[in-house]
C-alpha cells in the first residue's frame, strides 16, 4: 500500500479512466498502469505516452515516436494506420460513430480513424484547425463537439464538419 502511494506521488499521473467492468488504468509519459484491486504492472510505451483516452470502450494512447496505440488488458496493440499520428501532437479523440473516429492534433488539425487508415478529415474547416491549435475536445451532445483552441476560442462542430457556434 505504502508503495502504491508513492508511486502515485512520484510519477505525476495526467489521466485516469474507468475501462472495461472496474479496470482503472492510470497514464503517465512513462507508462500505463492499472488496478483492479491493487497496483498491477506497469505497460511500458514503445518511447512516451503523450496522449490516452477511452473512447466507446477503447483505451487509446498516442506514443509521440509510433502513432496510436490500443491498450487492451496487459498489453499494447498498434492499430491499424496508428503510425501516421507519429511525430504529431494528439489532443482528443472524439465518436464520429461506433467504429469511426475523429482524432484533434494541435498543429495538424483533425484526422478520421474509421479502424482500417487515418487520414485527414476533409471538411472545409479543417484547415483552419490547424492555424489555431485544438488544445481538447469534448462531445457536446449525440451530433455536437465542443472544441478548444489555443487561439481561437471555442468552436462547436457537427459531425459534418460545419461551424455551429464559434466564441473568441
């Protein structure tokens, strides 16, 4: 127990997220780790975990060197096309649908992940995604995201991509 505290401390957790039936996994640069009842092991990423998130029941990292990744139970999985978000910032991953999903870089602006490739989401306001940075993103409602940028305030999406409220 004593351990599990300082671990705790020590390692500067950044996320926290509830996968599966009671299965808490805990991200940091340096690894994932997760407890079900106790401190498990610790899944090393292939260079840094930069980014994690469940999104409709997967537990996605993004390691900065590799791309996306998929944790399932003790390991970790490329997913297919993943390597295409190597070198880019990922800073959400939001439902498109069940098996489509939109991915928000900071520089880059916004990818589709549809489980097969990545490739970057071709909506008219994409580009101007990646002049003002997506800093996160939440799902607003069934057919809404609320974005946040760094310089360029608050912007809901539909899922078609278009502009629904824009709050600079």
């Amino acid at each position: 127990p004593l351990f599990r505290i300082q671990a705790l401390k020590i390692l500067k957790i950044y996320g926290a997220f509830i996968n599966g039936i009671m299965k808490l996994y805990f991200t940091h640069k340096r690894g994932c780790f997760y407890d079900e009842d106790k401190l498990q092991e610790i899944i090393k990423p292939k260079s840094r975990y930069v980014f994690a998130g469940v999104v409709n029941g997967l537990l996605l990292v993004h390691d900065e060197k590799f791309g996306l990744m998929e944790v399932r139970g003790h390991k970790i999985y490329d997913v297919v096309g993943g390597h295409v978000l190597a070198g880019k910032m990922v800073t959400t991953i939001l439902p498109l649908s069940e098996n489509k999903f939109l991915i928000g870089t900071i520089n880059d602006g916004f990818y589709i992940w549809d489980m097969q490739k990545i490739y970057p989401w071709g909506v008219s306001v994409n580009p101007l995604f990646k002049d003002i940075n997506i800093f996160c993103g939440i799902q607003y409602n069934k057919d809404l995201f609320a974005i946040g940028t760094i310089q360029g305030g608050l912007l809901v999406i539909d899922k078609q991509g278009d502009v629904v409220m824009h709050i600079d």
